[in-house]
C-alpha cells in the first residue's frame, strides 16, 4: 500500500512509529525554579553527535490535562539543563509509571520508588539504578510542524554503572536496554552480533 500522511492511512492504528522501530527510550529528569523533579520518558530520543556528544529528543503536544507545554520541556526552557537516563528491562515498570499523568510539581520518582542520584555538572537528578545516564546542557530547541519541539542537548557528563562494564565494553546484553515500537508495543535488546565493514582504500 501507499498513503500521504494529508490523506490518512485507512488502518485501524497509524502505523508511522512501527515502521521506525525500535526507538531508544530517552528517560528524562528535569527540575522546575523551586528545584522539584520530574521525570518522562519520550521515545522520540537519540544521539546525534559523539563529538562533541550530543543528543535530542522531542515532545508532541501539550500536557493532556492543560494547555500548557509538558513539563519536562517547560523545566528545561527554564533551566536549560536535563539528564537522559537509559532504560533497563528491570526498570521497564518505574519507566511506564513515569509516563502517568501527574500535577505539576509531582515527583515521579516517588510515584516510581526510583532512588535520586545527584548530577555532577548540572543540577539536576538522575535514577540511581539507570545502566547510565547523560547529564545534558540545553544546545538549541528547535520548534517542529505542528505542536511538537525538539530540544538538542550537549553532553557535560556522562555515568555507566560499573556493573554493565566488561573487558572495557559497556556491554548492553547485560542489562537489555528497552526500546519502544509502535502502538504499546516494547522490545529488549537481547541478542548481538558484529559486522565488520568492507574495507575501503
């Protein structure tokens, strides 16, 4: 089949983040002007640079209980400051319970009975039992078709958990990162294999 976007699909559910899939999980923490946490997660995330390190992530819509910007791009226009914390499978549960909707100023750590870790170059926390996680500084926010933003972020600090380290390799199979696909559908890395490249003179 083929369809424009204008015209609509004619399937029962938009098939548009099943076909990009899987999708990194970008998990993250911010803090509003009175300090107070708050923590997402967006699968609209990836990295788009390593040197320098650099990554984004986007935000469709409105917070769906009013007519204001979600809270973790509210926080970062104010702070200009984010963490991206990596999802495990172990923390599959606490993720999808940050994703609830709550008032804000709600600390979805709590609601999660996620442990603080203290950022080191921003001032903002981050989950404790993340396999890692990057401390970000605002880069640009750029304003997409439509209602939703992407914000770019540089990379000022990053954490691995020591026990996801191996022979010097942050090694995904031990912790099995999860990633979104479409409609409520997740997946877990589970399986690798390397390809080496064909080489080139």
């Amino acid at each position: 089949m083929f369809y424009r976007p204008e015209d609509g699909h004619g399937l029962p559910h938009n098939p548009f983040k099943a076909i990009i899939a899987p999708r990194p999980i970008g998990w993250i923490s911010t803090v509003d002007k009175q300090g107070r946490a708050n923590l997402a997660p967006y699968s609209f995330f990836n990295g788009v640079s390593d040197d320098p390190p650099m990554v984004m992530f986007s935000a469709t819509g409105n917070k769906e209980t009013r007519d204001d910007p979600k809270d973790s791009i509210a926080n970062i226009r104010d702070t200009g400051q984010f963490v991206v914390n990596i999802v495990s499978e172990a923390l599959k549960d606490a993720m999808n319970t940050s994703s609830g909707l709550y008032d804000r100023g709600d600390d979805e750590f709590q609601h999660a009975g996620l442990e603080k870790a203290e950022g080191q170059t921003v001032g903002v926390p981050f989950v404790k039992s993340a396999p890692a996680a990057l401390e970000c500084e605002l880069w640009q926010e750029i304003d997409l078709p439509g209602t939703a933003v992407m914000m770019i972020g540089k990379v000022k600090g990053i954490h691995l958990n020591d026990a996801f380290l191996r022979d010097g390799i942050f090694d995904v199979s031990l912790f099995r990162p999860l990633a979104r696909l479409g409609y409520r559908d997740y997946m877990v890395v589970d399986s690798l294999f390397t390809l080496n490249r064909p080489y080139q003179s």
